[in-house]
C-alpha cells in the first residue's frame, strides 16, 4: 500500500451523483457529482473531486473539516453572521468544524476536497 496518493482531477470513472438535503436547498436546482479516490482511518479522512451546478444550499460542517482548492467555477460562501467570500479557480480555503453559512454556487465549480471527521 501507498502511502502517497494523486488526486486525479478528471477522472475516468463515473461519479456519484446527488443533489442536497431538501432541508438544505436554499434557491436553484443544483446536482451534485462526486469522485471519491481515497479514504483513510476506517473513512474519518478522505480525498476527491466535487462538482456542483448553480444553486444555493445551507453548509453545515458538524464535526467536519473539510480544505477545498477550487479547479474552476465560481463559489460565494456566506458563513452565518458573517460577509460573503468568494473563491474561483485556484484558490484554496478551509471550512473548519463548527462552520454553518450558504454555500452559492455561482458558477458549475468543481474542487479538490479533504474531510477529516
């Protein structure tokens, strides 16, 4: 077993596909399409790409951190109580656990993600 791992950022195998919680859903009709390629500490940690159309959800992390690098499209994320921040390709950030805000996607956005449970 490796102990290094790429993540590939089009992959070549068919993707998970889900839309949020209707509890979630804020406007918009987003559709959610997931690349898991790695887990770790019985699935606490993993790794993958994350593609999301326009809408807006609720973003509520629990116990979750999650670090995110935006491949391409555009996000505004809104934390609860807070200003709007918006990331586009290249830019990398960290919900930490605790984090509760909306989620916009402005533009189909597709990212590298990391949760650690």
């Amino acid at each position: 077993m490796s102990l290094l791992k790429t993540i590939d950022t089009n992959p070549g195998f068919e993707p998970k596909r889900s839309a949020p919680l209707p509890e979630r859903l804020i406007s918009g009709n987003p559709s959610f399409r997931t690349w898991a390629q790695d887990a770790a500490r019985d699935g606490m940690i993993n790794t993958g790409v994350w593609e999301a159309t326009p809408g807006e959800t609720r973003s509520i992390k629990g116990e979750t951190f999650e670090f995110c690098h935006i491949l391409e499209g555009v996000v505004e994320l809104m934390p609860e109580g807070g200003e709007p921040v918006v990331y586009s390709a290249g830019d990398s950030f960290v919900m930490k656990p605790g984090f509760v805000g909306v989620w916009k996607t402005v533009k189909t956005v597709r990212k590298i993600y990391v949760t650690v449970t």
